[in-house]
C-alpha cells in the first residue's frame, strides 16, 4: 500500500506556512522531510499538529486568555494615563527631579558644614577640627542614603569628600590669611 504524498506547494496553500517555513520545521524533525518536493501527507499533518499545540500550551493559554490579558494591560495603562493627567501620578524622572532640586540646598550646607565650622570649633587646629566633623558628615550621608532608596548614581560619600578637599584646601588658605593679618 502506497503512502499518500502532498506537493510542497499544495502543503503551504493547505497550511498557511511558506514552503521554506515547512522545510525548516522539517530540519528541526517537526515533520518527515520532503522527498522529492513531496511530503508524506499523514506524518507531516500529524507532526504540525503536534507541534502546534505545543506552542499553544506553551504560549500560556488560550486566544480568549491572550485578549483577556491584553485588555487588562490596556486597562491599566489607561488608569496610568489618567491618574498622570490628573496630576496624582508623575513620572520618574520628573520626581526625581523635584527630589534632587528640593534635597540640594540641604546637601551643599552639609557639605559645606566642616570647613565652615572648623575654624570656629578649634582655631589652633583647623585640620583635626575638619576631620571630626567630615566623619560625622561621612555618616550621616549613609543613613540619608537608606532612609531615601537612592536612584543608580555614584556614592554620596565618595563626592562629599571629593569637594571637601576642595573647599579645605581654600578654607585652610582662608585660614592662614587670617592668621597673617591677625599678626
């Protein structure tokens, strides 16, 4: 008895799958592959049927469950639209914006906090002044740090002490001018 056998060309009209799609699921052995620009029609029907409901399983459910999905995502992005036109929700970047722009006024004074105090504190001892209070600054900024949940950016810390070296070296000049006048 003969195996019944398809063309190519009548497989892909009949499927809806281009011929070199067909020849694909063949070389992954989805399907028998063709012999002679013909496929033997009951394996290959029975290996895309296969093959395709195991991509419906796979995909997660049913067409209803994908547009079921799909009209909730819709829903909520809906929601979202409307609460940002009300004004009840804002963007990322936008808070944190007002964030920074509200925080940056305190951070510079605490920053600016141990050379400004220094030379009133010890004036005989500028240095070791600066020093305590650049470790009180340098743990305070790690507790501003966890109480806040900061964005991806580079350590307060390792900034902080950068432009306080800066601004040492200027108040530690400002100092020695000050101590040459007073002579």
């Amino acid at each position: 008895m003969r195996t019944k056998s398809t063309s190519e060309t009548a497989l892909a009209d009949l499927t809806g799958i281009t011929p070199e799609s067909l020849a694909q699921l063949a070389d992954l052995s989805i399907m028998p592959a063709a012999v002679n620009g013909h496929y033997a029609t009951e394996p290959a029907l029975r290996g895309l049927f296969a093959y395709l409901r195991q991509r419906a399983k796979s995909s997660g459910g049913t067409l209803a469950d994908e547009r079921r999905r799909e009209a909730a995502l819709r829903t909520s992005l809906l929601e979202i639209d409307l609460a940002e036109r009300r004004g009840d929700l804002i963007g990322m970047e936008r808070a944190q914006k007002m964030i920074g722009e509200a925080l940056l006024p305190l951070r510079q004074k605490i920053l600016a906090m141990p050379n400004n105090i220094a030379a009133e504190t010890n004036p005989s001892d500028v240095d070791h002044a600066r020093q305590a209070l650049q470790r009180w600054v340098d743990a305070f900024f790690p507790a501003m740090r966890k109480a806040m949940k900061p964005t991806k950016s580079k350590p307060l810390k390792k900034r902080a002490k950068k432009q306080v070296h800066r601004k040492s070296a200027a108040s530690v000049e400002a100092g020695r001018v000050k101590k040459r006048k007073a002579k």
